[in-house]
C-alpha cells in the first residue's frame, strides 16, 4: 500500500495543494496591485525573511533585478 492509498492521505496532500495555490494566487495579485498589503499572503515571519533575503537575489544591474521579489517588499514595507 503506497502512501496515497488511504483516504486521509489523499485529504492531507490536497489540503496541502490547496494551500500553495492559494498562497501562489495571493501573491500573484499582489504583484498586480501593490496596494493590497502582504499580510493578506505572507505571515509576519515570511516578510522579515523576504526582507533579508531579497538584497541576496537582486541582480547588478536593472534588467536583472527580480522585480517580484521588489513588489514584495515594497508591499510589506507597507
């Protein structure tokens, strides 16, 4: 019997699923529209983590910069 034989399994990893989709449509619409802020996607923690990380992935130059990773911050900052 493999690990998605049973029904609470399956429940489990759809619930899972479903989370991360919906998280992933949250940001993305905050990315459409920065006024909407963060907290709506992200917890308290995640935005302080994004703030320290986001410095490490922009790139040298304009074209290189990861503009969601900006809309992010800019947005918990707000």
């Amino acid at each position: 019997m493999t690990q998605l034989e049973s029904i609470e399994a399956i429940q489990r990893l759809s619930v899972l699923a479903i989370s991360v989709a919906v998280k992933t449509l949250q940001m993305m619409e905050g990315r459409e529209r920065p006024d909407i802020p963060a907290s709506i996607a992200l917890s308290e923690q995640e935005q302080q983590c994004l703030l320290q990380i986001a410095p490490t992935l922009e790139g040298k130059t304009s074209i290189t910069k990861i503009e969601i990773m900006r809309g992010l911050i800019a947005t918990c900052m707000l």
